[in-house]
C-alpha cells in the first residue's frame, strides 16, 4: 500500500494538515488500511525531505498545512499512470504459513487450509453485505459522495481478493491429497520392487541345449 502517493493524492486537492489526511485517508479506503498519525507525519516528513510537498502555512486553530509541489504533482500522475510491479510481491502471511506447514512434525496442514478457508468465507461474506449495503446507498441517491464511490471499489476488490484466496485454498488441499496418494503408492510399490531385485532362483544351472556325442 502507498500511504506516500495516497497522501499526495489528498494533498493535490489543497492543503491539509496530518490529522486531517488521516481521516480522509480512512474515509476514501473505508478504514481497511487504517493509519495512525505517526505515520502520516513520518511520511510527511519524507515527502518534504524529497522535494514533493512544503509547509503551506497554519489554519485558524495553529494546525500547520502542507501543500503539495509542482514535483509532487509529476510524482503523483506518473504513479496513476504507472501499472502496479507485481514481479515483486509483498509478503503474504497465509502463503508463509502453508509454507512452513508442509513437511513439520506435528502440523495437521489440512486442519490449517480448512480453519483458514472458513475465515475466508466469513470474510467474503461481510464484504459481500458491505457491498449492497454501499450500493443500495449509492443508487438511492442518499449517497453521491466520491468517498463512496471508492469505498465500493475497494469492497469489490476485497471479495474478489477473498475469492480467489478460497479457490486457491481448494486448490492447495486437492493438491496435498494428490501428493500424499502418490506418495503413498511409491512407498508400497518400493519393497516389492526390491524383493524382486534380491530374490534368487532355486535352480541356477542351466540345463544343455544339446546333448552330447554318444562315444563310439
């Protein structure tokens, strides 16, 4: 997640103060990436340190104000314009974990893609009633904001996210189950492969071909 091009996209709307763009952070994501202000004003403080925000002076209650900068503005198009590098992807807890499971004593990895899949499911069905919720809102005309809007982007993109995490995890228990059973049929094709090997035959001489000359 880019709390860094997030806070510029705020920024280019007019200056605002840390506090200020945490909220609305929140509100446009619908509190799923929550921040804390530490982080907005650390990130501040790179932004400035990088020439892409500056000081834009104090609202009337002393809060100080930054503004976005020409730089700023370049840095946050070139991003919107800039697909998402997904040859490096962030680290994912579950796959990790599945990871580690395989192949440790004492781990029921099946238990582990089950108790998994059901949080899963629970998820997508949260997102799911988050969602009608939104777009019930929304085409009522109780609800027009831009906020909104991206909420429900966001929300679609979790309960496609939670799906194909459902589907993978299908995929990883068919994929255990096909591993196990050929395992399985290795180690009890091995033994009577080597008794086969090993075993000698009672008899090892070969009887003649031919038989011999009578002698005259």
């Amino acid at each position: 997640m880019s709390i860094r091009h997030g806070l510029l996209a705020l920024l280019e709307q007019g200056p605002r103060y840390g506090s200020q763009l945490r909220t609305e952070f929140e509100s446009r994501t619908g509190s799923t990436w929550p921040l804390n202000v530490g982080q907005v004003y650390t990130t501040l403080a790179r932004l400035e340190r990088d020439g892409l925000v500056a000081p834009g002076g104090e609202d009337e209650a002393g809060h100080t104000l930054y503004a976005i900068t020409d730089a700023g503005r370049t840095e946050l198009h070139e991003w919107y314009e800039r697909p998402v590098d997904r040859t490096s992807p962030p680290r994912d807890e579950l796959s990790i974990k599945l990871a580690m499971a395989v192949g440790t004593p004492g781990v029921d990895i099946r238990a582990v893609i089950q108790a998994q899949r059901s949080a899963t499911i629970k998820a997508m069905q949260d997102y799911t009633r988050l969602k009608a919720q939104a777009l019930a809102a929304i085409e009522s005309g109780r609800s027009q904001e831009r906020d909104d809007v991206a909420w429900l982007l966001v929300l679609e993109q979790l309960i496609f996210q939670t799906e194909a995490e459902a589907r993978w995890l299908d995929h990883s228990e068919s994929r255990l189950v096909r591993l196990s059973m050929t395992a399985d049929r290795r180690a009890t094709a091995a033994p009577a492969a080597h008794e086969n090997q090993t075993a000698a035959p009672a008899d090892t001489q070969a009887a003649p071909t031919t038989a011999p000359r009578r002698r005259l």
